[in-house]
C-alpha cells in the first residue's frame, strides 16, 4: 500500500522492474494561457495570464492494471489523458508508454496507446456497426486478412454481433459506448485510455460496462487501464490503484479500499435513545480524543445516532464506549462511519488545499 | 501515404453520401440539368463573346461548360477540407482520425478524396451532355488536361490546406476559402475571358491560379494545342501549385503543433 501526498520523480529501476510498467510519467506539466475579455485585452495585450492544468505529476502503471484518475471539475484529468494519447504537448516533463516516449516519438506511441473517443459523434452514423469498425480497421493498419476475424472478434466482446448491420444512428448510447470501446481494441492497444466512460450509461447499463471492462480489458487481454472518472462506484469496482487530482497536482495515489481506509478518518456514530442524556455532553466535550462538538443526527426508531470524531484509532473509541456505559448513557453501539469514495476524494482534495 | 487508409476514409464518406439517396440522385442529376440553360444562354451570346475567345475555341458553350466544370473543383478543393475538420472537430472525429497512426497527410487525403472524385463524376457528365450539345473536345490532347486539372487541383488543395490550419489553430478560415472562390470566379475567366476584363482588375487575375489552368486548359481542349503552346501558362500554375501547396503544408503543420500546444484539437 502506497498512500503518498505528493509523487517525487521515480527513482532509477532497474530494466526487469522497469519492463513490468505499461506507463511511466514523470513530472508531467502543463499549463494553457487563460482566455481574457476584451477590455483586459486591450489594456495590456502583451501579457498572458496562465493557468496550470497538469503539475509535476508523476505515476506508474503496471501491464493489466486498471488506475483510476479521481477529481473534481478542473483537477487535470482529462489534459493528462489527452497528454498520453500525443493530443497534446506536455510543457516539462515526460510520460513513456511501453518504454517509448510520447514526445520525441509520438508515431510510435500511438501504436501502443488508443484513447477511446467518448464522443458518440465520432462514429459514422449512416454506416453499420461492422463499417464503422472496418474503416479504423483499415486506419490503424489491420492486415486485411485479418480484419474481417478481427472485427468479429471486438463485435463479440462488446456483445454486438447481433446487431452489426445495424446503422449506428440506431443504436442506444450504451450500443454507441460499446462500439467506440470495439473500435479502440480493434488496435489491440498496450494502454487504453478511458475518460468517464459510463456518463451515459443507466446504472445498470453502467455496471455490467464496468464488469465487461474488468473481465476483457484487464483479466484477458492484459491491458494496462488508466481511466479518469467522477463516479467513486466505478472507481472501486474498476481500479487496482486510484490517484487523486486537484488542481493539477497529484494529492495522493494507492489502492483504492487501502487509500479510503487510510484517509477515511475517526468519524463515529454512538447510537443512544437518549441524545440529551445529563452525562453524555460533557462527557464528550471534556475528552481529549473526541474532537469539536458531536453532533446529534434524526432519531430513527427510537435510537438517534450521534456523530463524533475520535482521535486514537480503536483503542481510544474502547476506552470512549466503556466510559460513556459507565456514565450510564444509554448506548447501543458505538461504529465507525464508512466514509463514501466521493467523501474521500473531498477529504483528500481539502487536506491538499489546506496544505497548499 | 497510406492509400489504404484514403481508400477506407472515401468508401466511409462514399457510403454516407449514398445512404441519403434522394439528396446523391439531385446532385448527379442538377450538374447534368444545368448544361441546359447554360447551352442557351451561351448560344445567345455567342455574337458577342466569340471574337473575344478566339485563342480558347471561339464557342462560348464550350468556353462555359469547361470553366463550370474546373469552378465546381476549385471549390471543392478549396472548401472541402476546412468545413469537413471543421465539423470533426466539434464531433470529436478528427481527434480519432489522428489518434490512429495512419498519419496526418492520409488523413486529410481521405477526407477530401470522395469530395474531389464525385466532383469529377459530376463534371465528367457535364462534358458528356456539352459533347452531346455539340461541343468538340479534342481528347488527343487528355495528357495536358489531366496534368492542367492536377496541377489546379494541388494549387487549389494548398488553398484548402491554409484555410484548414487555420481553422484547426483558431476555429477560422478568416474567409480565405469565399475569398479565393469569389476571385476565381470572377477573375479567373470562369464565364468571361480575362483579355476582356478593365486592365487594372487583369492586373489582379494575375495572382489568380486559374486564370493560367483555365486559359491552358481550354487552349488544350477547345483548341488542341500542345504542352509547347501552352508551356508558359503550365509552368505559371506549376510555380504556383508548388508554392501554394508549400504553404499549405507548413500552415497545417504550424497549426497541428499549435493545437497540440494548446489543447485544441477537438472541442466536443
């Protein structure tokens, strides 16, 4: 487990460990000059305000690994995608997919990398499923002996053989999302690059897209996913590893159930059927592992939970239990509350805030 | 070059156009249908124009047809490319289309190749229906017209090619295209010859590529003259078909690296 504040440049490895990583970006950045009104403009139109999209960013990601990059609006997500997939320069710098570096050989890492385009305009829309699929066949150089196989194959994996004479205008947005997902194998890529590929999607539609991902991308074909997502669910169910952004820089990055509890915090809930109980304010306001005010939440059933954030771990919430009962508040249990990914990634993104 | 992205590209494009059948019939059919009134109109005029046109085959119908005919590819040349990437790259196409490594010049071949060869189906059957009406076309002299057409076409593609940096760099063609097709239109002895224009708009037909393919290509076909006859007019719309295709290919160049830069290439 690796939960790390900030991501210095990695060190020197050596070749075998170095060839077990898909990608490696090293103190990536960009920034992209601010668009300004016109009045401003006028007064001073030499100078360029700029605003830092990426930051010194710095990440690995091993062969079949899905990475997840979280974040709110504007952390950076999707211009470091765009970074790997050579449709934009990085400023400083450098990112390799494969061991080939995107900058001073782009040609090359195009091979190995293929973002999936989620714009659904970006298909032929008066051409069938299979055409749309043989034209990039063609594009990305498919032996024509083998495009006929190979568009047969990406068809069944994204469950679309059925309806492959089908014009794509007809197809539903889940249909349109799973064939810019065939498209994208079609290359058999090294490195996928996946932004918010389920925003269209229903939620049920979202969930068996997110197993199709799991189960193809990573299980069989060993494809290294890195994907920017806003949705914490798909997130846990998609990612080995999730890095969180904001403001182009990386806050934190590591597994993602180990990142959450890490970082989930000392939020308790003391379930008791009498909140305004003589003993209990004091109490809490007089220990020194409860920190602020608890805080009494609605009854439900008779039993009304009261949250409290208890410095210590465990031990401390023991010893905080055992002299509540001796107190003789009434109390039912005393449980940490499991904190949502969303509210971990605000809790990351507001401690590297308040450290900035 | 990878022809075998071009050729994947223009049977894409080539399936959309004739998925929608009516609006392919009516595009065939009105280039067929307006040699008509243009055969009147020409034979009404022909008293007038024709001492005019006595080095380009003296028959005004003729004279016409073959300057509709090289217009409606100057325009596709011209137009074609910017307003296609244009919509690409509001769709988020065009980042697809570079995302796969056919590479960049195949790409925008591609995506003009469909354009180009239906407006050649469109003019050859223009010609058809004029030799049908009575022109005489000299086709001993094929070579020269197809080199005269290739050499307008790449001028005129550099044309597109500016225009299309342009618009990928910031989303404008600054109306290069309108421009270029109005100048050539009325400059370039489309409907009249330019010996007939007031000396000091001739002056500016000079800049004008198509003044120099149109003259050389109705000598070669109206006239039947040889390359040698022709060679100074050749070589003017040669110079300039190099420069302009120069120019167009460092634009676009410039332009895909300022968006690179920028992080412009698609704004979906």
């Amino acid at each position: 487990m690796s939960v790390v504040p900030a991501q210095p440049p990695s060190p020197p490895v050596e070749a075998e460990h170095l060839a077990a990583f898909s990608v490696r970006v090293s103190a990536l950045s960009k920034r992209f000059p601010v668009r300004r009104g016109w009045g401003e403009s006028l007064r001073h139109p030499l100078s360029t305000r700029w605003v830092t999209s990426v930051d010194g960013i710095s990440f690995d990601v091993r062969r079949g690994e899905f990475f997840g990059l979280l974040g709110p609006n504007g952390a950076g997500k999707t211009t470091l995608l765009k970074m790997l997939a050579t449709f934009i320069t990085p400023d400083s710098g450098s990112a390799e997919i494969e061991g080939v570096d995107i900058t001073n050989a782009s040609a090359e890492a195009r091979r190995l990398v293929v973002p999936v385009i989620a714009s659904e305009r970006s298909l032929y829309w008066r051409l069938t499923a299979r055409e749309n699929l043989v034209l990039f066949a063609h594009l990305w150089s498919v032996s024509p002996v083998e495009i006929e196989a190979r568009v047969d194959d990406v068809l069944g994996v994204v469950d679309l053989r059925d309806t492959a004479a089908k014009l794509v205008g007809q197809f539903s947005s889940g249909m349109m999302q799973r064939l810019l997902i065939a498209r994208a194998l079609l290359a058999d890529p090294r490195v996928l690059l996946l932004d918010e590929p389920t925003r269209s999607l229903d939620p049920v539609s979202a969930r068996a897209f997110r197993r199709f991902l799991r189960e193809e991308l990573a299980e069989r074909r060993q494809c290294a996913v890195v994907i920017a997502t806003h949705s914490a669910e798909e997130a846990f169910d998609l990612c080995d590893r999730v890095a969180v952004l904001d403001r182009g820089k990386l806050l934190a990055v590591g597994v993602a159930s180990e990142l959450a509890r890490e970082l989930e915090g000392n939020r308790y809930l003391a379930w008791t059927t009498m909140p305004d109980h003589p003993n209990l304010r004091p109490l809490l306001l007089h220990d020194d592992s409860v920190d602020g005010s608890p805080v009494a939440l609605r009854e439900m059933e008779g039993w009304t939970p009261v949250l409290l954030e208890i410095r210590g771990g465990p031990a401390a919430a023991a010893e905080l239990l055992r002299d509540l009962v001796l107190q003789g508040v009434p109390l039912a249990a005393l449980e940490r509350v499991p904190m949502s990914l969303a509210a971990l990634v605000e809790r990351v993104v507001r401690r590297g805030r308040e450290g900035a | 070059m990878k022809f075998r992205a071009i050729g994947a590209l223009t049977r894409a494009t080539f399936l959309t156009a004739t998925s929608y059948r009516l609006r392919f019939v009516q595009a065939l059919l009105t280039s067929f249908i307006t040699v008509i009134p243009v055969f009147f109109v020409a034979r009404a005029l022909q008293p007038m124009m024709g001492p005019a046109i006595q080095r380009e085959g003296r028959d005004f119908f003729a004279f016409l047809v073959v300057g509709f005919v090289v217009m409606s590819l100057v325009v596709i040349c011209v137009d074609s490319l910017p307003s296609q990437v244009a919509g690409d790259i509001n769709n988020g196409f065009f980042e697809a289309l570079l995302g796969a490594p056919a590479g960049t010049p195949s790409v925008l071949v591609g995506l003009v190749a469909y354009p180009v060869l239906f407006t050649i189906l469109r003019g050859t059957l223009m010609l058809v229906l004029a030799a049908v009406l009575g022109v005489h076309l000299s086709l001993g002299r094929a070579p020269e017209m197809l080199l005269i057409v290739t050499l307008l076409a790449v001028a005129h593609f550099g044309v597109g090619l500016i225009a299309t940096g342009l618009m990928i760099a910031f989303r404008t063609t600054l109306s290069i295209p309108q421009v270029v097709i109005t100048a050539s239109g009325f400059l370039g002895g489309v409907y009249w010859p330019t010996s007939s224009i007031p000396s000091w708009v001739y002056k500016v037909s000079e800049f004008v590529p198509l003044t120099y393919g149109l003259r050389a290509l109705r000598q070669a076909a109206l006239d039947n003259k040889d390359l040698s006859q022709i060679a100074s007019d050749v070589l003017t719309l040669a110079a300039f078909a190099g420069c302009l295709m120069s120019l167009g290919i460092l634009a676009m160049s410039m332009a895909l690296s300022y968006a690179r830069r920028r992080g412009t290439l698609s704004q979906y």
